[in-house]
C-alpha cells in the first residue's frame, strides 16, 4: 500500500499536488493561518503516487506529515507556494488542493508588536497571487489537466461551477467545508466533482478514498 506500482497507469507522468494552509506574516512570532490539516491533499499525492505518477508534492506548513515516495517542497506563504509551483513546471497535471491564504499582511513589522506603544494594531493587506488561475490560463506549457478545490460554506455547486469558469481550469473538486460538517481538518469529506460535462456529487467517504476516486479519474483523463 502507498508505493508505486510499477507500470501503474501514471507511470511516467509527472504530477503536482500542492496541500496544506500557508502562514502569512504578521511580525517575527505571528502569522494568520487556516484550519487546512493538508489531509486531503496529501492522500491525493499518495495515491497518485500509487498509480506511478511521479508526484511533486508542494506543501504549506500542514499538520499532516507528507506521503512517502514524493518529492517534497515546503513552503510557508503563498507567494513562496507560487514560486515552487512555477519551479516544478511542467507537469502532465496539476491538484490544487491547499488552501492558500488570500491576504497577506504588507504592514508586516520586523520587530515583535509591543502592545505598550499605544492603541490597536491595524494590519494592512494585500491580496495573494492566485496560483490555480496563474497555471490555469498559461499561455504555454499548461498542464493538459488542471484541478482545483472550492471550499464553501454554502451555495457550493453554484459557487464552484462559477469558480470553475473564473478561474479557467478543468476540473474543481468543490466541498462543503461549514464548521457543522467537520471535514476541515476531519478524516472525511463529500465532495462534488465539477468538469464540463456538470457536477457529480459524490457519496461522504474518507479522504483516502477520496483521493484514490480522484486519482483513478485523473489517471482515465491522462490516458
Ligand atoms: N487557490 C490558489 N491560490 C490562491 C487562492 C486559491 O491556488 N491565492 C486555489 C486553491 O488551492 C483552490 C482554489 O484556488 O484549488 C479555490 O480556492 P478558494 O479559496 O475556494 O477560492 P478563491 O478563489 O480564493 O475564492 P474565495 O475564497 O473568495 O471563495
Ligand atoms: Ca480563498
């Protein structure tokens, strides 16, 4: 289990995953973060593995240590997550699957905030590069498959059949991620898989099978 199977039906493909949240900076000890555990994206990644893909596996600062059998890059914020994803170009296909801060604080103090010097903090932002939709509408050297995430709260097969088409990629794996659902951060998730023949909703299940359910798609697509 977890190791490639030689002649898999990714084998010779070269995929990327990117999981995990990314950490923005506030000053020296703090940063904004998100409940993302990188479970998902990293039984995507071991099960893409699986099928002997050579996966290059881009992460945030995730609770969830990475699969074996993947090449590894850490990364903390976005615009690093950025950068790696531009580095490991090009793929045969690409799983967007962290979830990646959309501010980041350009007020960031390099000297711990005292809270003596008077009032407040007020932070200021600016909005992250969207890395999906930079890959997505590259003019060259696209992946043949691109798959994105939508994590939403409500509304979420209008909400990520309209990202779908913002964003410019092939397929969104959309899901429900309201805290009653637990799937932040939780071992299991219902997911909707979007492509441009509709949605397809999918029975609640674990994040590994999931992950294989998507990997087999993914496999059938490249095929
Ligand atoms: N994503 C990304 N870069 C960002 C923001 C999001 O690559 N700066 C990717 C995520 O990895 C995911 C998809 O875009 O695959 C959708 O993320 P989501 O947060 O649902 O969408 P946003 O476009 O950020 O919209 P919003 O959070 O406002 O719903
Ligand atoms: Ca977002």
């Amino acid at each position: 289990i977890g190791s490639a199977l030689s002649g898999g039906p990714l084998q010779g493909r070269r995929v990327l995953v990117t999981s995990g949240p990314t950490h923005e900076p506030i000053d020296p000890v703090r940063y904004i973060a998100n409940r993302s555990s990188g479970a998902q994206g990293t039984a995507i990644a071991q099960a893409l593995a699986a099928l002997g893909a050579d996966v290059v596996f881009v992460t945030g600062p995730a609770t969830v240590p990475p699969p074996g059998g993947v090449e590894v890059i850490r990364v903390e914020t976005a615009q690093e997550m950025l950068a790696a994803v531009e580095g490991a170009l090009p793929v045969d296909a690409a799983v967007f699957a962290a979830a990646v801060a959309d501010w980041r604080v350009t007020s960031e103090s390099d000297r711990k905030m005292k809270k003596t010097e008077g009032g407040l903090p007020l932070l200021e932002f600016a909005e992250n590069p969207d890395i999906l939709a930079t890959v997505s509408r590259m003019a060259e050297g696209r992946p043949a498959l691109v798959v994105g995430f939508a994590a939403e709260t409500h509304d979420v097969v209008d909400l990520a059949t309209a990202k779908r088409a913002r964003k410019g990629c092939d397929w969104i794996v959309a899901n429900d991620v309201s805290h009653a659902t637990g799937i932040m951060g939780g071992a299991e998730n219902a997911v909707t898989l979007i492509t441009k023949e509709g949605a397809d909703s999918w029975p609640r299940m674990g994040k590994d099978q999931v992950a294989r359910q998507l990997a087999e798609r993914i496999a059938q697509a490249l095929a």
